[in-house]
C-alpha cells in the first residue's frame, strides 16, 4: 500500500512511518520544509513536499497514495476538512490521530472510576469538544463512502521522548524538584511508542471503516509518575503542590491536563486488530530505560534557595 504520513518529522508520526515501512508498505512522509525534507531522507523515508494549511500542496501529496495516516494537527478543522474530501468515493484511506484526552476529567489530582470506551454516548468538556466533534465528523464519513478510522493514543512514551513526560523532565531539572497537583491520585492511560505505531498499522490493514480505537497499554497515577521523575533525575520524593503552583511550572494547560482523570477501556483494539502491546511499562522506562539514558545524567540547576519552601 502507498502511504502518506503528515506529521512525520514529530515525534509520533516517524515512528508510524518508520513502522509502516518495515511493515512492506511504500511510506511517504510528508513536511512543509527543506529541512523537515531533509530529516525524512535522512530517517529512510521518502520525503513529499506539503502543508496541512496549503490546500493545493496538500492535494498534490494525497494524490498518489492509497492511505494517508494524519499524525499532525487533531485541531486543524481546515486539513481535516480537506482530506476527507479527497478521500471521499475514492478507495483511499484516511487515519485520523485524535487523543485519549477528549475524555479529560478536570479533578485536580483526585481519582475517578469512569472508564471511557469507543461508542458511548459521552459529552466532553467545553475545552475539548471540537477536537471530540472532527473525531466524530470523520467517522460518520464513512457513510458518505470514505474509509476513515480514528485512533486516540494514550500518553506516548518510549525513546526518551514524549509530549508531556519531557515538560515534567524539564521543570524537574530547572526547579531541582519534582511536582504533582493536589494529592496526585488522578489516572491517565499511557501507550509505548512501539506499541503505538504497530496499532496505526494493523488499522491501516485491518480496520473496517468509520472505527474508532483507544490505544492504551496500561495507566500510572500521576504521584507515580511524578515519582518516577524524581528518581531519574536523582532528587527528593516529588511533592504535592497547589494547581496555580503546577501552572507556573509548567504552564495552565499541562497542569490542567496532569491533574486530570483520563481512564479508557482500549480492549477494542486488541479484540478487533490483534493488537498485543509489548514494550515496558512506562515506570519501568522512566527510572531505567529510555529516560534514565537521555534524562539521567543532566544537571540539575536549582533555583533560588527558599523557593520550594
């Protein structure tokens, strides 16, 4: 199959891409740039010339592909848009990356018992609504003839990397203290990287149209995981702190979403693709694996004395 995957120099979409390939598939990746051009070459993947906000460019891209696997923008309403229109009557598929984080459950650290699973009759916050009505835009476009799919990862780990796991690292490292709002108990799912581009495979093979996947291999509190930080970085225990403390640290929407309940039942995905997650667990790759390598030797420049007190 030929594939186009937008988003390919991030962090997500290589590792995608890079699957996908391995997997036999003929993978492009897309970027807007010479340089993001030039990483492409680079990693071993076919470099196409696009923009998501570029119609024209974007349409050149999709062209020759028989898939497109969006890792870019789940908020560009325009490319979302767009895509689905050259998809659309065509035998072309269209993966769409959304996020376990439409499920968001402002609790500033206190635990929850809802576990969210694909095809509820759900009503996220005001905040992430948009995001939750492309994900369902794009499906119901698989009554209109087009073969869609939406994946909502987990928190993604693996490589040293991460979107959120490295805004902790790097507060950590700054402040030469590890934090977590309120009593930490609120839960998030995570996902290994790995793990995460092999199910963005099996669905560009397997998954019938207009299907929906959370992708969750397990799920830490964030007191854990603020400990695991902690003990990388070779610091004190973590400790809890107010959420306008957390802001400062790390910004209003981290802090938001770290101390939030966001619990997922991801056992579609392994009935219906066979998926079967592998990698370690995320503590398990934070305080020795992938993190302690890339993270675990840095040095930790404190701030003012007095400042934690």
């Amino acid at each position: 199959m030929r594939v186009l995957v937008t988003g390919a120099t991030g962090y997500l979409g290589r590792a995608v891409a890079q699957h996908v390939q391995a997997a036999g598939h003929d993978v492009a990746g897309m970027a807007r740039n010479a340089s993001g051009l030039q990483a492409l070459d680079a990693a071993g993947l076919r470099p196409v010339p696009g923009d998501l906000s570029d119609p024209d460019s974007l349409r050149a891209a999709v062209e020759d592909a028989d898939a497109v696997i969006e890792t870019g923008n789940a908020d560009n309403d325009r490319a979302t848009a767009l895509l689905l229109d050259l998809v659309t009557g065509t035998d072309k598929r269209y993966l769409r990356t959304s996020g376990v984080a439409v499920y968001t459950e402002l609790s500033g650290g206190e635990p929850s018992s809802t576990v969210h699973v694909e095809g509820e009759d759900f009503t996220p916050i005001p905040e992430l609504s948009h995001r939750y009505d492309q994900d369902l835009r794009v499906m119901a476009a698989a009554k209109g003839g087009a073969h869609t799919v939406v994946l909502r990862p987990g928190m993604v780990y693996g490589q040293g990397g991460s979107e959120q796991l490295p805004v902790l690292l790097r507060a950590a490292l700054r402040d030469g203290v590890s934090r977590y709002a309120g009593r930490g108990l609120n839960r998030y799912p995570n996902v290994h990287l790995d793990d995460v581009a092999r199910a963005y495979r099996l669905a560009l093979e397997s998954a019938p149209p207009g299907s929906e996947y959370n992708l969750a291999a397990a799920e830490c509190t964030m007191r854990e995981i603020a400990d695991g930080v902690a003990r990388v970085l070779g610091l004190g225990p973590a400790v809890p702190v107010p959420l306008e403390e957390m802001s400062q640290a790390i910004g209003l929407l981290y802090a938001l979403g770290m101390s939030s309940n966001v619990r997922v039942d991801a056992v579609k995905a392994r009935t219906e693709l066979g998926w079967q997650p592998k990698g370690p667990s995320l503590l398990d790759d934070l305080v020795n694996g992938s993190y302690r390598r890339v993270w675990g030797d840095r040095e930790v420049s404190l701030m003012t004395e007095g400042a934690h007190a």
